[in-house]
C-alpha cells in the first residue's frame, strides 16, 4: 500500500520505517527541507527493536506536501494536536477522493482538521481518524536510527464522518492489523491516553523536572501517590465516555500500570521504563506534554465533562494548575468544546453531525 508518513518527530520516523519493513511503499514528508536533507539524498533509516536492528530504504523523502500525498491511500499524522489545524489548511488543496488521514493521536483532531478542510474549500470525500495513542514506543537516535521499545497491540478508531467507518478501517489495518473501530471521532478522543498520563506526572513532579536534566517521569516520576491521582483522572474519563452512551472497551490506564494487555501490550510500561530512552530535559512551560496534552488535551476533557454534565474535579484541577505554572488561562482554550464553538451543540445534534458529517 501507498502510504505518506507527515512529520520528523519519533512517532513519524518510527511508523516510516516500521511501514517500509513490513512491505509498504512509504513517503516521508517533513515541513523542514533542510533537517530532512541528508535523509532524501540516502533514504535509509535503521529499525532498532527486541528482535535486533535491520535498515529499510524508504521509497521517497520530500518537503513537497503535494507531491508527498498525491497517490497515497493512508496519510499518517504521528504529529502534535498543536499542529494539527496548519496541517489541514496546507493539506486542503492536495486531498482526493477515498483517501484516509489517520491521526495517532488525535485530540479530537479528526473533526478539527474536517473542519479546517472544509472551511478552506475542500471538497474531496476525506475519511479523517484518529487513534487513543502513537502505535510506537519510540525515540529517534539521530537522524537515522530510531529505536522502537514496544508496539501496539489494539489501536481503538474513531472515524469522522462515521459513515465512513468501514472504509476507513479496511485501510487502516492494511497498515495496523490491531486497529478497532470505536463508534465515532469523539469516542476515540475520549481514548487518547496522553492527557491522562502525562499531566499528572509532569506536574507532580515539577520540582525535579525544574532542577534535573535527567529525570525520567515514566520511572521515578511514577511513583503511587502519583499513580492514585492518574488513575482517578482516568476514572473521570471513563466516566465521560459512560455519560455520552460510548461503550466497553474504555481502555483503563491501571492495565498498562499493572502489566495486563493495554493498548500496548502487557509489560509495555516496564519496557518503557527498562529502555532509558525517556529520560529526557522537560521544559514545563513549552513541552508537548504541556501544550498538547494539558492546555488542549485536558481542555478538551473539561469541557465535554462539562457539556456532558460530568463532574470531573481531578481534571478541571490539573487543567488550572497547568494553567498557573504558565500564566495561562487554558479553561478556555483552542481545542475546548468553547473555543471549537461546539457549546451550543445538543448531545443529539452532535452525534448526527458526528456520523453523517458538515452540511
């Protein structure tokens, strides 16, 4: 299958070679023709995981948005919610007919982007997905290696319009076997597991990350007091998802904590932990983990909490302290049910426009 990977993070280099070793015709695009030089002049990239190392040779590697999509079937989005509406408007003119963009994962980006599309002119019948996590475990070792720690093993979809559901997952498991359909765009956002791990480990341990270079939050950050908190946000996530009528499975984050099959497979966090390859510099004011996964990923649990008529206290506190440790005000932020100008929805108005799509 012709697939286009979009991006030159870990995520995005991590599935081109991943893609490439299992058969696929793969086409990295990266904004930055420059960082991306070296690779389009010798489009190999080494795959290191518990099997040993092998290296793939890409099919193509280009800045060139539309020459990158033109006759790819699946687009991979492995990028950063934050960049998600920039990425609708530049990819607008070049969508066709029958093509899939699959966001690993989305922050509810499925229908963001939709929307940006649509509103830009774009008229192509566009499936646009979006998974509750990336399909790797993965950190690049320079330009080309990149080192994948664990894959995963059930990727839950959502699909924007939903109609288009059994098309867009016939692509999708050409290229993800593991991936399920879930029932909509909203119900896989509700899936996304960064905005329920992430916040409490960085802002609970804001301290040693403000002190140490080398202080790995998956490992001595995750300590249980931390954990109870985690697991308690994740409570009201699953909570969210109960109100709205979304079913079984809610994915809870304590399995991936306790070794049992996740999304990723059983023993993943210890994997995680083993590899070293998160311990990492966190700036707490402009990290992802801050502003994809606190200032819009947990702005947008708030507010459908709120909509839904959910109390969500562990949510709406971490949002604010978030908010507090940069001076921001994230309640009301871009990827809030306000700021989407989804407030003034009805639950039933909302589900028809999830399934049938903008009219």
């Amino acid at each position: 299958m012709n697939i286009t990977v979009l991006g030159g993070g870990h995520g995005s280099y991590a599935a081109a070679a991943d893609l490439t070793h299992h058969g696929h015709q793969v086409t990295l695009w990266r904004r930055d023709a420059a960082a991306l030089a070296a690779l389009a002049e010798a489009p190999e990239l080494t795959i290191a995981d518990a099997g040993g190392e092998a290296t793939v040779r890409l099919h193509h590697c280009t800045a060139d948005l539309g020459a990158a999509v033109a006759d790819a079937e699946l687009i991979l989005v492995p990028l950063p919610a934050t960049a998600q509406d920039d990425l609708a408007a530049a990819l607008a003119p070049h969508l066709r007919d029958g093509q899939v963009v699959y966001l690993t994962p989305g922050t509810f980006g499925a229908y963001v982007m939709a929307r940006r599309v649509r509103d830009l002119g774009g008229r192509a019948e566009v499936a646009f997905a979006e998974t509750g996590t990336l399909p790797y475990l993965a950190r690049k070792h320079g330009e080309n290696k990149v080192a994948i720690t664990t894959r995963a093993t059930h990727l839950p979809t959502g699909v924007f319009p939903a109609r288009h559901t059994a098309h867009a997952l016939a692509v999708i498991q050409k290229a993800y076997p593991c991936a399920h359909a879930v029932e909509d765009a909203l119900s896989a956002a509700l899936m996304n597991a960064g905005p329920v791990i992430h916040p409490p480990l960085i802002l609970m341990n804001a301290g040693p990350l403000n002190r140490s270079r080398d202080f790995d939050i998956h490992n001595e950050g995750t300590q249980p007091l931390v954990r109870r908190v985690t697991h308690r946000l994740d409570d009201e996530r699953m909570a969210v998802r109960a109100a709205l009528g979304y079913g079984e499975p809610h994915y809870p984050l304590r399995d991936h904590y306790e070794g049992k099959d996740w999304m990723y497979g059983p023993k993943s966090h210890s994997g995680l932990v083993q590899s070293g390859d998160w311990r990492e510099p966190i700036d707490l004011t402009s990290h992802r983990y801050m502003r994809e996964d606190v200032a819009m990923g947990l702005a947008f649990m708030v507010s459908v909490a709120d909509w839904a008529r959910v109390p969500v206290p562990i949510a709406r506190g971490l949002l604010n302290l978030g908010g507090a440790v940069c001076d921001e005000d994230f309640e009301d932020g871009p990827r809030s049910w306000r700021g989407l100008g989804l407030s003034g929805h009805s639950i039933a108005d909302m589900q028809k426009e999830l399934q049938h799509g903008f009219h």
